[in-house]
C-alpha cells in the first residue's frame, strides 16, 4: 500500500497528456482528462528507496528489465514529463546522487569503446549510409532523408570555417570519417582523424587506402591529447566534448588553442545545455560511461579563457531531436534483428535512450549548438557576413 501510495503522488502532476498507470495488483488510475493517450504498466514494485536515491537509473532499469511496460510512444510520455513543471523528472531530490566520474587517458578510451565498438554491423543498421552518429542538419524542406542530411551537415559545417585549398584539418574524434574524408576529397584540404575506437579506426583506414588518399589524409588511433606540439590551420570536433567530462573541458579548449594556429579557425559542434551543466546516472551507466553535458555559459567561458573568441553560434536542437526520430525508426525497423542477436534488455535499452533524447531535444531540456570560433580577434579572416555559410 505505502508503495501504490508513493507512486500515485509522484505521478499525479507528472504529465501534460492523460496518462492510464496500471499497478502491479491490476488496480488502475488515470490522471489527466480525456482519453489516456499511454499507459504505464507496473509488472512489480519499484522499491521506494532505489526511485529516491536516483529516478533515472531505477527506472531506467525497471523498463530495461520489463518491470515496468509502456504503451504508447516512450518520446511522447517523456515530452509529457518534461512538459509538465510540477513533473517527478523536474525534482532534485530524485536525482541528487550524481556518479563520480574520472576520465584518465585510459578510462576515456574505455568508455568511447564501451559505446562505439559494439560494432560497425549494429550502427550499420540505423544509421544513415554514411555512418554518422551526430545531429544531422535538414535543409530545402528535407525532412526524411537522414543520409542527404548527414552530408549536408557536413558541408555545413566545413563551410563555416571558410577553408582555403591546401590548408590543414585536424577532426578531434573524427566517428567514421565522413567530414574528414569529404574535407579531403571536395574542399582539397590535408586532414588528420584521430579517435579512441579500434572500429572507427579500421573503418578510416581502410577508405583511405581505398580511395588513395594516403598523400592527403591519416588516422591516428591515438588520445587527442597526445598530438604533440603540431598545429592546424582548422579544427573540428563533432559531438566530442560530452565525453571528456567537466573536470576535463577547460583541458580540452585548451588543446583546442594549443592545435590550432594564430588566426586559425575551429568549429566545435556537441550537446550542451542552456540551463546550465547536467549528467545523467542511467545514461552514464549504460550509454555513454563519463558522459558530461555542459552548460552554455560554460562552454562560452572556456573559449574565451583559453584565447579565443567566438565568430558565430548556431542552436540545432530541432535538427537533433529529428535525427534521433529517424535513428529510431531505423532501429525498430530491424529490432527483431537486433535484438536476436543483442538480447530483449540491450534491445529495450537502446529503444529507451533514442525516444528519451528525442523528447529530451524536443522540450529544450538539452540543446545541440555549434561554436564557431578564433584564434586570435574574432573572424578576422573570415567573410563579415554569414552569407557564405549557405552557398
């Protein structure tokens, strides 16, 4: 009784939709008017203390674990959370136990093969035909076609840097090589990739070889911070920040600074908050191990105190919360698949962080923005308007 009791008073004000919970002795409620539009099923008792200590991860692992079921749209039920300002998703005490975090060379090459080297054949079959796992940007109207708006990202993002033939590229964590090897082939630059996943390595290299770009461009399977004292005319990073940590982010502008040349031009693209810095417990664990999502103000601070200036910033939430819409739909296109090979609960897990973020970018909880920036004063080289990002 105490635990139906705790549940209905956690859940009473947590949603904007009307919402059916199913307790685990078949008793019911609804809370919201109309017709339910999901309803959560408790299978068993969450125990009270694991849901005070951490919500996220106690509940996480209750839908991974089929405790808890849900019918109807997970991005939807969380947008509904997320929605609603008296929600249990919105209260500090359910989340105040953070994890401690250490990101030494060698746990931080853990944690990116914890993720990424689950294999080229799983991200192979929800990913866009690229391979690129970070927000897409949709352009002309496009609001289906991920691989159209994969390249366009790309192309997006190198034309901001207003990149002159011959010059050099450094891309800090470079996935699977997309942006470096089109920077390479159409912008005729001399690039280097370096990432901390044996997978993407291989991928990289390979292409290279196939593509006999060897005299233009390189991999390195190889820490960023341990490129020595070389520099670059520009640099890249594309959703690369979130896995340093926050003890390790003014570390990672400073590299930034220390690669890039005087007047030198980077564009550094990942998810930040504009509400301030934030970490996830469920995610941490399961997903991204170190992952830190920075605040704005945060971020603009470490810029600027490691000598260089910002030229532009662009907000793509949208883009994001529409790119993880379509990897979803990807994915449960090939969920039998998937989870005959991965297992129901690794399965549910995935499905699970796809439709959260989606409704996590939907309601603005996070943000995807990229930083355009200098060193030396701001955009000195660059043209004074931001026309020629759009040719």
């Amino acid at each position: 009784m105490l635990e139906k009791t705790f549940y209905k008073s956690i859940l009473k004000h947590s949603f904007n939709i009307p919402v059916r919970i199913v307790f685990w002795d078949g008793s019911s409620i609804v809370y919201g008017d109309g017709e339910p539009e999901i309803t959560i099923k408790f299978n068993e008792k969450i125990p009270i203390r694991d849901v005070t200590r951490n919500a996220s991860l106690a509940l996480g692992e209750a839908y991974m674990d089929k405790r808890i079921e849900i019918d109807g749209s997970i991005q939807k039920l969380m947008m509904a959370a997320y929605s609603s300002a008296d929600s249990f998703m919105r209260n500090s005490k359910l989340r105040r136990f953070i994890p401690k975090q250490n990101h030494s060379e060698k746990e931080s090459q853990q944690d990116i093969q914890h993720h990424y080297d689950v294999g080229n054949d799983f991200y192979r079959l929800w990913l866009d035909d690229t391979l690129t796992y970070s927000c897409a940007y949709f352009t002309d109207g496009n609001t289906t076609n991920l691989t159209k708006a994969q390249k366009d990202k790309v192309h997006h993002i190198l034309q901001k840097l207003d990149p002159k033939p011959d010059s050099t590229l450094l891309d800090i964590g470079c996935g699977w090589g997309t942006l470096m090897l089109t920077a390479a082939k159409e912008y005729h630059l001399k690039v280097t990739g370096v990432t901390l996943s044996e997978e993407q390595y291989k991928f990289v290299q390979n292409h290279i070889q196939k593509e006999g770009l060897q005299n233009i461009a390189e991999v390195k399977l190889i820490d960023y911070r341990e490129l020595g004292n070389r520099q670059w005319d520009y640099i890249t990073s594309v959703g690369m920040f979130e896995h340093v940590g926050k003890e390790n982010l003014g570390l990672y502008f400073k590299d930034v600074a220390r690669y890039l040349k005087d007047d030198g031009v980077a564009l550094i693209h990942g998810i930040t908050r504009q509400q301030g810095g934030a970490t996830n417990s469920w995610i941490d664990k399961y997903i991204f191990p170190g992952g830190y999502i920075p605040g704005l103000g945060e971020m603009i601070g470490h810029v600027t105190e490691n000598g260089m200036q910002l030229a532009d910033i662009e907000m793509l939430r949208r883009h994001y919360q529409r790119t993880l819409e379509i990897w979803d739909s990807n994915f449960n296109q090939h969920r039998e698949e998937i989870q005959n090979k991965m297992g129901e609960r690794f399965t549910r897990m995935w499905d699970l962080y796809l439709q959260a973020c989606a409704a996590s970018f939907e309601s603005g909880n996070i943000d995807v923005i990229q930083y355009l920036m200098t060193k030396g004063p701001s955009g000195r080289h660059l043209p004074m308007t931001r026309d020629y990002m759009l040719k």
